[in-house]
C-alpha cells in the first residue's frame, strides 16, 4: 500500500477528502507534528513514515486580506513553506502535488490554459506563484491550479459579473487521487459560470453584487480556465 503525506489534513478541504475511501496509507500530520516553516520537522517526519507521494495542501488562504496586512506571514507560509517541502520532497524522491489558485491568471480574458501567461491578481495568488515556482524546479510535481469553496456557498451575497469555474470541496475530493500520478500543471474546477449562478444551485436567498461596482472597474471579470485536460484524467482514471 502506497504512503501519502497530506499536509493541510485539518483544513476545510482535508476536513472532506479524510471521508473519501481509498487504497492509500494516508497520514495527516497537524502543523505541530510537521510545520512547514521548519524544514527539519519536515525531514524528521519524512524519515518517519517514508512517503511515496505528498499532497501539499497547508497554507495561508482567508482572509484574503491578510495578505495585504501581513505579507510576512503570507511569505512564510505560502512562499517558503512551501519551498520547504519542495526541497525535503527532492531529497526523498517524493512525488509531490502541490495546491495552487486560478488567481494566477490575469483573469481578463477567461477560459485560460495551463500554458498560458499568468499575472496574479493579488497578494494571495502572488505567494500562490511563489510556491509553484519552487514546485515547477522539481521535475517529480503536479500543480493543480484550483477553483473551489465549501458546499453550501458561505456568502450571502456573490458577484454577477464574475465569470469563474467554481466547485465544491466534495467534487475534487472524489477525483483528487485520479490525477496523482500526472505531472506538470492542471486545472482544476467546475461549470465556467457566474459565481452568482453557482451559488444560487443551493441556495435561492444569495443576494447579486457587481464586483466593478464594489471593487473597481479595473479588477478582473472573466477568469474561468479551460478545464478539458483535467475532465479528460478523470473520465479515463474512472
């Protein structure tokens, strides 16, 4: 039985992927246990448990704001945190799949491929990129770049304008060790649809907003991503 490392275990995502059955010996060290930050906690885990592939789900995410108040924080975590593990997966020769953000991509045009040109969007997705450029040195790696929230959509109100692919925890939950084995990058959401028309499928009462009203003419409307190669991985992994 191969061994997966699953840092981030106690996140909203690995709260839901922990329910999904599977054929893998999966361990979910808390951040005490294995802290990012410090790159010998890192090693010493690994020399532990000797994993075959580590999915490297821990990071700094909301409040989106938090990039822009603590960049220190955002840095450490996000950036060398992440490069921390990319150095100790090397030394192991640990397959490593690395969580990343649709943020990466300009977001102005949409419907945006794995090798297109990206420009992040804020902080988040800058450090977001800090830790795919570390994980794109290391041959043995898989980015998914991920649009994805909890199920029910946890706002009361959702942008008409923006044009997003998002999806739910539970649907990548079902498919994520479908794409293990793949390397390179790959994109990873939902239906390309208004963030207001995906929220509404569970919920009625969400109110619409505009984010060029809220947020500025300038700030990007259309950042959907051809998802194809990533529909294709699960339909033939079923």
């Amino acid at each position: 039985m191969k061994k997966i490392i699953f840092t981030g275990g106690n996140g909203r995502f690995g709260n839901v992927f922990r329910s999904y059955k599977n054929n893998y010996k999966i361990y979910y060290p808390t951040k005490y246990i294995l802290n990012i930050e410090n790159i010998k906690s890192i090693e010493s885990y690994f020399r532990k448990i000797k994993p075959d592939y580590l999915i490297h789900c821990a990071g700094l995410s909301r409040p989106i704001n938090i990039h822009e108040n603590d960049i220190s924080k955002s840095i450490s975590t996000n950036i060398i945190g992440t490069c921390n593990i990319v150095k100790i997966c090397q030394q192991f020769q640990t397959k490593l799949i690395y969580f990343s953000t649709n943020y990466v991509y300009p977001g102005t045009k949409g419907n945006y491929k794995e090798e297109d040109p990206i420009l992040p969007i804020n902080n988040y997705a800058l450090s977001k990129l800090g830790g795919e450029c570390a994980v794109k040195m290391y041959k043995n790696s898989l980015i998914l770049r991920i649009c994805m929230t909890e199920k029910p959509f946890i706002h009361k109100q959702a942008f008409s304008d923006v044009e997003m692919n998002f999806m739910f925890h539970e649907d990548l939950a079902k498919n994520l060790l479908k794409l293990i084995d793949e390397k390179g990058i790959i994109n990873v959401g939902g239906k390309k649809q208004t963030v207001i028309k995906f929220a509404k499928i569970y919920n009625k009462t969400i109110k619409s907003i505009s984010a060029k009203k809220v947020l500025g003419k300038n700030y990007p409307l259309k950042q959907s991503m051809n998802i194809n190669k990533y529909k294709s991985i699960i339909k033939i992994n079923k």
